[in-house]
C-alpha cells in the first residue's frame, strides 16, 4: 500500500494525477500488469512523480522497481540536509539565566546591576545579576557553570519571573569570537592625514572690513545700564541624578499612604534605663556563654512590648474596613536601616520567645537584611513594630505607623540626666520613648497605658517573672 500522506496528497491534486498512480492508490499493483511498473517509472523519470516521492521522503513506495528507489534517494538528498541543518543549534551547549520567583505579592522587579559580564567565567548558582523589588533584592544565579555569552536584558529593565536576562555557554564555544568583535569595534578611529588637518583660512570680505556706521557709534559711546543680576546657581556638573530605587520608592508610597489614611498622634514617656542596663553588666557573660549570643536591650524592650500588648489588645488590632481585626498572636516587625533602604523583619510569635530567642532571631534577621540575603517571608506580616532610633543618636522623634498595623513604638538614646529620686536629685541614664498609633481605632487612654506598661517593665524587669 502507499503510505496515507501521499494518497492525501494525490487526492488533493487528483486534476492533475496520472490515471494509474490513481489506480496505484487503492490497492497493490495487478500482477498480470507489466506496464503498471512502466508507466510509475516513466512518470518518475519525467518529473511528475518526483515531487510525490519528495514529500515522502525516505518512505518507501512499494510496487516501484528496485533502481527507482536509487532515483528517489537522489532527488531528496539535498531538501534531507537542508532540514536537518536546521535544527542542527540544539546541542544542548546553551543555557539560559532566567529571573527566579519572587514572591506571591511580587509581580515584577527592576534589573538593578549585572555582577558579570560577557566573557566571565560563573560556577553553579553563583549571582550574575540582582534584580530589586519593592520590598528586597533578589539574586540571579546561574543555572549552570560555563562563560557567560551574551547579556540579553540591559540594567534597569522592568523585568518579570521567567523572563531571560543571560545566555550562557558550558563550553564556552563562540564567547572568543564575539570578545575578539568587541575589541575591533572599541578601536579609536584612524587619525586623519595632514592634509585633512589643515584649514583653509578665506579672506575676509569687503563688507565684513567696513567701518561701522554712525548708529553704531553711537550706541558704543553711551554708558551700557546696569542689568539685573540673575542669582548664580551652582553648575549642573556639580550636582548627580540617579534613579530612585523600588525599595525606596516603596518606603515613600507606604509612608505617604500611613499619613493619607491614619489619624496619627503620637504620645510619649521617659523611661529610667538603670535596672535594665545593670540587669545586662550582671548576666551579658553569663549569658553569651550559655546562648552564644550577647544579650541586648532591644529583648528587654521586645518582652515589654509583649506584655504591653497582652495588657492592651486593641493596639494588637487593625481596622479592615468597616471592621475590627483583632489577632490572638504577637508578631514584632523590628525596623533595620540598611544601605538600600528601611527593612522591617518580624520576629514570629514573639509572646512564646525568652530573651534568648529573640536575641538569636534579632541578630540573624538584621544579618540577613544588611547582606540583603532577606526573603520575602521573613517580613511578610507583623502586628506591632520596634524602631530603635537612638542607636543612631536621636533624642526625640515621631515615628510614622507600618502599615497596615496600628501603632509602632519608638526607642531613643540613652542619655544621663538629673532626676529626684527619693528626694535628691541624682544622674540617671533616661530614654524618651514615643507611641505613634491610629486614633480612628486606639482612644488616647489605652495609649498612654500601653506606654506606662512599657515604662513599668522596662524599669522594673521583675515584674515579667511575677507578671503583675
């Protein structure tokens, strides 16, 4: 039987089809017919039938003679090659470096800065290129070890997850000649002969040599009137535009929405740091030999803030709409300031750590967020937040909420001040500490006993033992 695509085809074409290949088609050939092979052979040899055996390629035609198939193998030897040449690239030698995953509230990120260039060498999973987000910067790591190929994506793109940015080659096949392009293409330009260097100097008109007329001359001899000075700015060399960076970017829309949408007011106290700094001079060796990690003043005022809050759930609370959330965790976002930007890591249900943990947690997130090695999770959520701005040296500030919290607590520098204690006046080392919370949710008395709790047990560490 002939294979069923040529029977398609012929039947496609059956105005122009030759009576016996039709008859060839439904059946095998009649034994008794020796011109049927005549007549196929005769077709074939002409031309009409190459074109069949063309589209069939290497299948076989059964009913021709044996020295007509030498015929067919010629006649599609050439469009054989052609095609196989085609698909000849697909070696396997090239892989992509595509933009990873980045988060379920992540759509899209910008191409910040490629860390290699083409013609590098890059090992398995080693960062060729950082993309920044609205909330971290992510790496893109190689998928395979080879020299990098071609850059396909420029620095600051908008690019999305899957997308490709790089091609790299495992062999490093074809990296030279495109290095070697580069370097003609980089050469200087020739430098022009002495003949083309020379200017022609024309001679000055009649009309350019003219004197002056007497209007002229008269306009030179009066006094030119003072003009008004226009204010000298500095040069524009002087001054750098780059772009802001989506995590700032980020940081401005969220704050600039805090004080679109909260009512904010802020409430503040002063607290005597002497029970809790002596508290860490007694245990800090104590304690770095039996956690392996120094003991701090931020897990003392993270254990206040838990009480704090147990004591007032509201500030635990956030409005959603026409309703009250209120959550029956604790989780603490601690604001760390980094070369990029503001990133605020959340401790996990931070009621259920001791000093230990949260100083272990402390350390490791702040870690992760000066490397930028921070993943989205670590601070995803948080229903109360921690800025310690007195490690930089503030005195006093307001702190604007995170949202969609309600309230954030602001730590300050610790500074020796007069104060009466039991009737004299002696140096205390004090902190001011601020309450910045949404009034639409939080009335100003659970404020301020939110506060004074964090006074109490900031003063009196004793009281997280006895609870009271």
């Amino acid at each position: 039987m002939w294979p069923t695509f040529i029977r398609r085809k012929l039947a496609a074409t059956a105005s122009s089809t030759p009576l016996v290949l039709k008859q060839a088609l439904q059946g095998h050939p009649p034994a008794n017919s020796p011109s049927y092979a005549t007549k196929a052979k005769r077709l074939l040899l002409l031309g009409r039938g190459s074109n069949i055996v063309n589209s069939a390629g290497r299948q076989g035609c059964p009913g021709y003679p044996a020295h007509v198939k030498h015929i067919r193998d010629v006649q599609v030897s050439f469009s054989l090659s052609k095609w196989t040449r085609l698909y000849s690239s697909g070696n396997g030698d090239l892989a992509d470096a595509v933009v990873p995953f980045m988060g379920e509230s992540i759509s899209d990120g910008t191409l910040a800065k490629f860390l290699k260039k083409p013609g590098d060498h890059v090992e398995v999973d080693e960062p060729i290129a950082q993309i920044e987000t609205d909330k971290v910067t992510i790496d893109v790591n190689s998928p395979e070890a080879g020299i990098i190929q071609e850059l396909v994506a420029k620095e600051g793109d908008v690019v999305q997850p899957g997308i490709k940015i790089a091609v790299i080659s495992k062999s490093g096949e074809g990296v030279a000649h495109s290095a070697a392009s580069e370097k003609e293409t980089s050469k200087p330009p020739p430098e022009s002969s002495p003949v083309e260097k020379k200017t022609v100097t024309e001679p000055s008109s009649p009309k350019a040599s003219s004197c002056p007329s007497s209007a002229t001359d008269a306009q030179a001899a009066q006094p030119s009137k003072p003009s008004v000075k226009e204010p000298q700015l500095p040069p524009k060399e002087r001054e750098r535009r780059v772009p802001m960076t989506r995590l700032r970017k980020r940081v401005a829309t969220r704050l600039k929405d805090a004080q679109n949408t909260f009512a904010m007011l802020t409430t503040f106290n002063e607290v005597d740091m002497t029970n809790l700094m002596n508290l860490h001079a007694d245990y800090k060796d104590a304690f770095f030999e039996r956690h392996g990690v120094k003991l701090g003043l931020m897990s003392g005022f993270v254990k206040a803030a838990v009480s704090a809050l147990q004591h007032q759930p509201v500030i635990n609370g956030v409005i959603d709409g026409d309703d009250i959330i209120y959550r029956d965790y604790i989780d603490i976002s601690i604001a760390v300031g980094t070369s990029k930007g503001l990133v605020v890591p959340v401790l996990r249900n931070a009621d259920k750590l001791n000093f230990a943990d949260i100083e272990k947690q402390i350390n490791m997130l702040a870690k992760k967020a000066n490397d930028g090695t921070i993943s989205i999770d670590e601070m995803a959520g948080g229903t109360f937040t921690i800025s310690n701005g007195g490690v930089y040296g503030s005195l006093l500030s307001t702190p604007i909420i995170n949202p969609p919290q309600s309230a954030i607590l602001g730590m300050h520098s610790i500074v020796n001040r007069p104060m009466v204690v039991g009737g004299e006046v002696v140096p205390r080392p004090m902190m001011y500490i601020a309450l910045t919370y949404d009034h639409r949710l939080i009335d100003g008395r659970e404020a301020v006993f939110f506060l004074r709790r964090i006074k109490d047990v900031v003063e009196d560490p004793r009281r997280l033992l006895i609870d009271v």
